[in-house]
C-alpha cells in the first residue's frame, strides 16, 4: 500500500527574486518562517513559486537548495511539469536526482491533451522515476481537466501518489474518492476548500495562504484529520476573506505582494506578472491589517 508524503499544509512557497536571479538567503528565511511554524512539507518551483519564467538553472539549483536546508525535516516536494512530457520527463528525473521527496506535476497547460493523451502523459513521467508523483489538476489555469476515470486509471500506477485538486469541482472530488483505491490521496488546491475536501477523505492542503498565515493553515488541517469539522469549518470562514484577498489576481501577484508587505522580502515578480492594481494593493494591505499581519496605516 502506498503511503501519503504528507498529511497537514504543504506550502507552494513562493520564489524570492533579486535582480542577480533568486535570493537564497531570502528563501531561507522563508523556510525558517515555515518549519517553525507548523508547515507540514514544502512545495517548491510549482506555480506560486513562479517556476514557468525560473530557467532550468534557477529550478533545479532552488530545489536543490531546498532539500539540503530543509534537511528532511519535512518533504520538499519539486514541482516539475511541462507541456512537453518529454521536458516534464527530464524535470522530473533531475528534480528526483536533487533530492525532492516527491514531484508536483501540473497537467500539459496549452495543449490540451485528451484524457488518454493525460494517461499516457503521466504514465511516462512515472515510469521515468522512482519517487512518488502528485498530479496537478487545475482546469482554470492549464486549459484541461482529469477526469475521476483518468485518476482511476492512473491511480493504478506503482508511482502515482495521488492530486492536488484545484478544479473547484466538489462532485469530481467525490467521484474520485469512490472510483479510486484507498492509496489515492487527495489534497486540497484551493485554501477556501480544505475543509470540504478533508471532509470527503481528502489528507490536507497544497497551500498559498500557507506562505503568510502557516501556522493558522497547519491548525485548520489538524482540526480535519481529529474530525472536529465544527472547529474546522470556523476556522476556515475566518480565514476566508484573507484567501479571498489573496487570490483578487492571479496567483502568486496578491500573495508575494503581501509578504513584501509583511517585511519578508519576496522581491519582484517577473514578467508578464506585475504589481496589482492600486484597488487590490489598497484591499490585500486592508486584509492584511484586520489579520494583525501588519501594523494598521
């Protein structure tokens, strides 16, 4: 049977930049603000982390740099997609060789591939590897969606863990979880549909939110898996105007924004990503402020 890599909130941490490519000492700190407060694995180089402008360089050298500081205090699981499965293929094994614990692999954006195109996509890449592999669904971004008959058959595979199910489609979560054996885990992609997603058997969060409020993302996984949805489910309406907040543009502008707010030097984002609107500016530091994450202006 094969295991979960974790149970809790996974942060999909962001990619602090400086004008000499990605400032290590900066991540550090970052990492250091996740392990001491609860973060449960770190997901590095996948979407929030702004791996689609990183060069191959800058990703496996940020992986790398995760596994050695992270030291197996928790799994650092490298995001290793592509709309080519012949690149995703030599991401994956390169990432696998820098020491990930696990592979985040987001569906081919672009292409949109058909289902069996999706099986056979995934089937390389795991055949490829020796460690397990999360698939990636998120349809709003990529353009395709894995449909709970494709989980099934790719849930079949010694090396395919499970997915982070970004969708925002709870009957499909639902689907999944009746089509697929026990060793199929599901985690939450959207921080405002974790306790649901727990609620249907899912082991936790890949987490934004995770990146400015982790310990708060940690409590509100444990709550789940000790059953006490009430709690959970307060818990989660309380955070949901700050998930809101970050998500009022494309992911990851709101939540570096609110980390350089927060005074953790996230640096800039890279093109064609850039700063929000003055509105949204004026709405994350508003949120920020009511969360006690930054002192009031």
């Amino acid at each position: 049977m094969k295991l979960p890599i974790f149970t809790g909130s996974a942060v999909a941490i962001v990619t602090p930049f400086s004008k000499g490519g990605v400032d290590l000492t900066a991540l550090e700190r970052l990492l250091d603000f996740q392990l001491q407060n609860g973060t449960d694995a770190v997901v590095v180089c996948g979407t929030t982390g702004e791996s689609s402008t990183m060069s191959y360089r800058e990703r496996m050298r940020t992986i790398e740099f995760c596994v050695e500081y992270v030291a197996g205090r928790v799994p650092v699981i490298a995001g290793s997609g592509s709309n080519s499965t012949e690149n995703a293929v030599i991401l994956s094994r390169d990432a696998q060789r820098s020491g990930a614990d696990a592979l985040l692999v987001v569906t081919p954006y672009y292409n949109k591939a058909t289902q069996a195109g999706l099986i056979r996509h995934y089937t390389t890449l795991a055949d490829a590897v020796s460690c397990p592999v999360i698939l990636y669904n998120v349809p709003s971004r990529t353009g395709v969606n894995i449909a709970p008959e494709t989980c099934a058959r790719l849930a079949e595979h010694r090396n395919i863990l499970g997915i982070k199910e970004a969708s925002g489609d709870l009957g499909a979560v639902q689907r999944i979880r009746r089509l697929c054996p026990p060793d199929f885990y599901i985690w939450s992609g959207n921080d405002d549909e974790t306790v649901p997603i727990c609620a249907l058997g899912g082991k936790g969060v890949i987490s934004v939110a995770a990146n400015v409020v982790p310990a708060q993302m940690h409590r509100l996984v444990e709550l789940c898996l000790q059953n006490d949805f009430a709690a959970a489910g307060e818990l989660q309406i309380a955070l949901k105007p700050l998930c809101d907040a970050l998500f009022c543009e494309v992911n990851p502008i709101p939540v570096k924004t609110a980390l350089n707010l927060m005074g953790w030097e996230a640096g800039p984002l890279r093109l064609p990503l850039c700063q929000p609107s003055e509105e949204h500016l004026q709405l994350i530091q508003t949120t920020l402020a009511e969360y006690g994450l930054i002192p009031e202006s």
